[in-house]
C-alpha cells in the first residue's frame, strides 16, 4: 500500500502496545487468588485455569456492574464450552473458558475478543470509518443538471485541495460532465491517483487537482428542509474527519445554525459510541449549572481488592450556545447508547419534542481493557440515570410522535420546528425492548449465551 501507509501501520502497532501496558499496569496486582478478595479456584480447577483466564475472571469481579447477579464461582466455566459450541464462531481452543465465561453475563454488550481479533476492534473503537476518494458529496436533490457541491469532508483529499461546499463541478479531466454516467465514471480511481477537478465558484471557472487518499469520515452532516435545519449525528468518536472528534463537529454545526430560531438533530441509528464525545454534547443545549447527566461506575478498591461504586453527575458550568433555541429530536429503535444518553440528559432539562420510535433502551456503557494476552475484554461497568436518578435502560426513552416511516418522521419534524410550540409530554417507555437479560432470570426476550459480533468473526 506505499510507504505511508506500511509506517502508519507501524505507528498504530506501537499506539497499541502502548495502550496495552498503561492499561494492564493498573491491573497488575489482580492476580486470582485466595488473597485478592476475589473467590478463588479450587484445587482441582487451579491446574486447568490459564493465567488470561484468572486475569479476566478478576476483570469481571471487580468491574461488571451486575456481577452479584451473574458471575458465579469460577469452576463453574471451566471445560464446559463444548467444541461444536465454539466451532461455528471459530473460536481458538485455548480461549474456550473465557469465552464461555463472558457469554453466561447478562448483556451481549460484556464480551471478550482474543488476540487475533483484538486489533481490528481496537482500530474501530474511537474512530470513525476510514473512507478513500476525494471526498466529496453532490447535492442529490439537484434536479437542474448541475452536479453542486453539497458536503465537503474535513481533512479529506478535496479539503486539502481547496474545493468548498457550493462549488459546482463543470468538468472532470477536461471532459464536460452532461449526465450521471459520465460524472461517474470519471470520478471514479484508486489511492494515489489525481483527479482534476473544473469547477465554478461565483461565476469564475477554476481548476483543482485532487490526490485521492484514505480519510476518515465525518460523523456529523448538516442539511436543510423547508429551511430548517437538520443536523445528523452518525455516530460519537473521538477520531474524525475533525480534529477534535464529534463533538467539535456538532458545535462547528451548532455555530453555522445560530441564526435559526428551531433545528431539528437527527439520531436515527445512531447506535452510540465514546461517552467523552457525547456527554459535553448535552451542555450545548443547557444553562449554566444544570445537571447534563449522572453515572453510575463499578471499579476496583485497590486497597481491598474488592468491587466498589461511584455515581458523578456532569454540571453545566457555562451557558450552552444552543441554550435559547428550539429543537426537534428524530430517533428510532437503533438510537442506542450514547445517544440515548444525550436524549435523557436534554430532555430531562428541557421539554424538547421526539419524533420516531421507542429507542433501544441501552443505558449502560462499558470499559474497554487491553488484557496481558493483547486480547480486548468489554465489560458493563457503568449505568446512567438522568439528573433525576431516573433510569431509562431496558426501555428506551419513547416518542411524542410515534412514526415509523422516515420521511414521515422528518415531514412532522419539520412542522413542529417551524411551529415552536409543542412541548414534550412522553417520558421513559413502559415496556421492556426485550434487547437485554437471560429468560431465566427476567422477563425478557433476549437467550443468555453470546459470543463476539460477527463482524469481528472469521
């Protein structure tokens, strides 16, 4: 792939095992036995137990926040996990206690990923999707002819360039562009290659060449209806096309819509992501010493070695900038997570309508750990609750409007906006999601055994 690209491989390489030992460092002492306050292996199972398994044991111990409930005595998961079990997920031999262990938690969201998987997740985790070309969108409601730019990506081949959103491309390689094939097929070329761009900007002809080159895809897009505005939120990451992460991108939004009176933030499947980037999200909306959102953390006494909990809430400690605007929210049943969170900590401050579907009901987050065989474990340790310790997780934070079609949604979106009126009367729902929980145990609709995603599967 060029040389660019093998050193940033290797940079990445060392980012990881520099992570891995800050992380493991703090876990060093957690060794599993009689003397860390965790329940030790009996003799009989001492013998069979890896070192990796007793680590992640102990993991579990001291930060899965429903461990009271689901962790038993660690026997219980040794040689039980059968070969056909573990075959379909081609899962490593050596690693089959472990992953049994993780499958017998509560949520699908707690689960371990060994080491030839590891790294593929841990380039994932705070980054948004990694992209190649020019990075550029056309105005898709064009109906003139005219291929108008409509979205430029930040740090991308075309930004680098110098195209702008409002440019309208005129030629492509000194060919006029008369129809989507044409514009198509000479858009169209591999990394490295340059594409020569004419454009017009304010009745002058220029021309731009651009290198295309992987970037990294913003996560926030602004667009307009009817002359509201409607900023959607892909996902929440701390690596973007933006220097700064999503959260920057939603305040540049924020600032380019600060003439607008009513906009509209669209959270359809956003299924969630870094709670660093969403949580400072939430004060754009509110004043000065309102309570953004409270959470609820497991952790580890390390003088006891023993599970302990903490619960901080995050205090607005200046006016947000959208403070005196109205907002409409859009969400659906794949609004998880971190958007979620960022619904409950607005809407418990401000009445704000929602137009939509119920959303998942994911109001835990987890901690990500690098474990000492490079492995990644993902372990439930924090729960949210609104500024009024109320709890949303499980069932989800219902609509004003209950719409399922997307269009639709967006059409009484949009006249709420306009209208400015409509204060919120719906609150957290009634009915369990079914997204979580063992039959066994709860009422629920979700079975109890779980391996990794299957996109993290051979």
């Amino acid at each position: 792939m060029g040389r660019r690209k093998n050193l940033f491989e290797v940079l990445r390489k060392i980012e990881v095992l520099v992570y891995t030992f800050t992380l493991s460092c703090c876990l060093i002492f957690a060794a599993c036995d009689s003397d860390s306050g965790t329940v030790p292996l009996n003799s009989s199972s001492k013998d069979t137990a890896s070192n990796e398994f007793k680590y992640n044991y102990n993991l579990l111990d001291y930060y899965y926040i429903d461990k009271n409930l689901y962790l038993g005595r660690p026997e219980i998961y040794l040689n039980t996990a059968t070969p056909e079990e573990m075959a379909t997920y081609v899962v490593p031999w050596d690693y089959y206690d472990i992953y049994y262990m993780y499958s017998q938690m509560n949520d699908k969201f707690t689960r371990y990923i060994d080491p030839s998987r590891s790294y593929s997740l841990f380039n994932t985790l705070n980054s948004s999707e990694e992209k190649m070309g020019a990075g550029i969108e056309i105005d898709s409601t064009n109906t003139s002819g005219k291929y108008i730019i409509s979205q430029v990506a930040e740090n991308s081949p075309a930004d680098k360039a110098g195209l702008k959103v409002g440019d309208e491309i005129i030629a492509i390689e000194g060919i006029e562009i008369t129809n989507d094939i044409i514009f198509k097929r000479l858009s169209y070329a591999a990394e490295g290659d340059t594409i020569n761009y004419t454009i017009v900007r304010n009745s002058v002809p220029l021309d731009f060449s651009v290198v295309l080159a992987p970037y990294l895809s913003p996560t926030v897009e602004l667009t307009f209806k009817d002359s509201i505005p409607i900023i959607k939120i892909f996902e929440f990451s701390s690596i973007t096309s933006n220097d700064s992460g999503t959260s920057e991108e939603f305040l540049d939004a924020l600032r380019q819509t600060e003439k607008y009176k009513a906009t509209i933030i669209d959270l359809q499947d956003n299924g969630g992501g870094d709670g660093d980037e969403c949580i400072p999200m939430i004060t754009n909306f509110l004043s000065k010493g309102d309570t953004a959102i409270g959470i609820i953390s497991a952790d580890r006494d390390s003088i006891f070695n023993r599970q302990v909990f903490d619960t901080a809430f995050t205090i607005t400690d200046v006016d947000g900038i959208a403070k005196d605007r109205y907002f409409v929210f859009l969400a659906n049943n794949m609004t998880a997570s971190c958007s979620e969170l960022m619904l409950a900590g607005i809407l418990s401050n401000k009445n704000y309508p929602v137009v939509g579907t119920t959303t998942y009901g994911k109001g835990i987050g987890q901690r990500y750990i690098i474990t000492p065989s490079l492995s990644i474990a993902a372990i439930t340790s924090k729960r949210v609750v609104d500024k009024n310790r109320k709890f949303y997780h499980k069932y989800g934070i219902e609509p004003d409007f209950a719409i399922s079609d997307r269009e639709l949604a967006i059409e009484k979106a949009v006249e709420l906006a306009k209208d400015m009126n409509y204060v919120r009367t719906a609150g957290y729902g009634s009915v369990n999601t079914g997204n979580f929980a063992k039959t066994a145990v709860e009422p629920d609709t979700m079975p109890g055994f779980y391996f990794i995603p299957k996109k993290f599967s051979y």
